[in-house]
C-alpha cells in the first residue's frame, strides 16, 4: 500500500528500541534528518515502546516532539493535557499531560511472577529485583537512564534462565489464568495486563481522528511486541534486525509490511524518506 493521499495527516506510530534507536548503543543519529522532515510535513510521531514514562519524557525533549505518547508496550497513553482535553475527557490529570490507562498494576504482575517461579521451578530473573546498577550493565545505560528505566508500572520485565523450548507455552498458560498475558520483547519477555501496543494504538487513533479529522497511520517496528500495533496501522513496516534479516515472527504474522533494507534507525529513516517521497508524489 502506498501512502498516502493528499490532505490526511501523518500519524507515525514508532517503536524506539533496534528500530528509531539503535539495538546497541541506543542512538538516534541517523534519524535526525528524516525526523525534521516529518515535523516540516506536520506529521505526529507517536513514540510506543516498553519504555516507561520516565525515559520517554526525557526522549520527547530531545527528539523535540509535541504529540501523544504509548509507555510500556500499551499500558498507558499519555496526551498534552490541554490540547487534547476536549478530545479526550476520560483522561485523568497528570502533570502537563492526560493520562488513558490501559494496563494492570505492578503489584498484581509481581505476585503472578512469584507463582511462575513456584511452578516452573525456572530461574527468572525479574527486572524489578535488579539494582539500577544491574540494569545499568545488563542494558548499557547509564546510572541515571537504569533509575528511569525500573520506573514501571503496568509491566513487569524477566528473563527466563533456561533453554527448554517448552518454557514458554507453560509460562503463558498460567498467566491466562491470572487474566494476564506475556510478550516477547528484544531483550525481556515482558509481563502485562491485556493490553498490548495495539490496544493503545486503536485508542488514540480514535483520538486523533477527533482531533485531526482525516489521517493516514503508519507504524514501524522491529520485533514480536510491534505487531499489534502494526496490524493496526494502514501502512506497516518493519525494520531489519542488527542480525540483517526482519524478526521471521513479526514477517509471518504481518506478511503486507513494508520491510526495510537498512538496520534499526538507518531501515526507519528509508522508510520514512519513501512514505514523504510517495505523498508528494500524490
Ligand atoms: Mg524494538
């Protein structure tokens, strides 16, 4: 599908971590040029990750964007408050921004992990149990970056210690039975309430069509946890992993996306420069 007719506002849904940032070293270099091209075609770039509020508020800064904003993989939306009060009343007040949530709180996610452990008897390592320290080396961030990072509160990062392939189909079949339900990350798999990207993307692009009228949606990842949000979106793409090829998950469930020839932030900044090419094309 090619993007996008004329008068429809670009709405970029944009997962950050291997596809907007690097899988590595977390940088966003090469995407400055074709980010500035989005902001002087007016398009919203709506930042959607597992990140939590606390790293992605920071990023909003620097990256110079004004627009709505998906935390940790669906769990809540955040609004500029006053220019979306209108648009979305149920939001509840949060400093300069209106808060949609969606996910299930922290406390509930940690007992079901505690019962993971009991029946599996699999080694977890759970995110919340590392120091800042620890999520500073595993993740190489800095001190400051790891404190933001364990800011979470709708969902619960692990690590499964163990090479048994049937791990984790026994591991989703108990979180059913909490109403929770479990999804593959780069590095995590993450724990949650029924919310995924996707959930979150149809929410506010009901918003955003209040808001705006008539828009066209994009999203761009690079993993298992992008799908949902994908499968949403009138023009999906996906980003080649640092291993060169796209996550063989995310191709097979989404077969109709665009798939980059460019690694992480190089692949998203091709993508980007082909969708404004084919609009002024018409
Ligand atoms: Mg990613």
């Amino acid at each position: 599908m090619k993007a996008k007719p004329t008068g429809q506002r670009l709405v970029l849904y944009t997962d950050l971590d291997g596809t907007l940032l690097d899988a590595q070293t977390y940088a966003y270099e090469a995407a400055r040029p074709a980010l500035e091209a989005l902001r002087r075609h007016r398009a919203l770039v709506i930042l959607c990750s597992s990140k939590t509020r606390a790293e992605m508020e920071p990023l909003l800064r620097e990256l110079e964007i004004h627009a709505p904003f998906i935390v940790e993989n669906g769990g809540a939306i955040y609004l500029p408050r006053e220019e979306f009060a209108a648009f979305a009343p149920e939001a509840e007040p949060c400093g300069a921004w209106g808060r949609l949530v969606l996910g299930v709180p922290r406390a509930r996610l940690r007992s079901c992990l505690e019962e993971l452990r009991r029946r599996l008897a699999v080694p977890l390592v759970a995110w919340s149990e590392l120091t800042p320290q620890e999520i500073a080396a595993e993740c190489g961030l800095s001190r400051e970056e790891a404190e933001r990072a364990k800011q979470r509160e709708y969902d619960e990062p692990f690590r499964v210690m163990s090479d048994d392939p049937t791990v984790f189909s026994r591991m989703e079949a108990i979180v059913a039975e909490h109403g929770l339900r479990l999804t593959r990350g780069g590095r995590y798999v993450h724990l949650m309430g029924q919310t995924d990207k996707g959930r979150a993307v149809r929410v506010l692009t009901d918003i955003l069509r209040r808001r705006f009228g008539s828009i066209f949606t994009v999203g761009i990842g690079d993993s298992e946890n992008d799908v949902p949000m994908l499968r949403e979106v009138a023009l999906p793409i996906l980003v080649r992993r640092p291993s060169g090829e796209p996550d063989p998950v995310a191709r097979r469930l989404v077969p109709q996306a665009r798939v980059t020839r460019g690694i992480g932030p190089i692949g998203w900044s091709e993508a980007i420069w082909r969708i404004l090419a084919e609009a002024e094309e018409g």
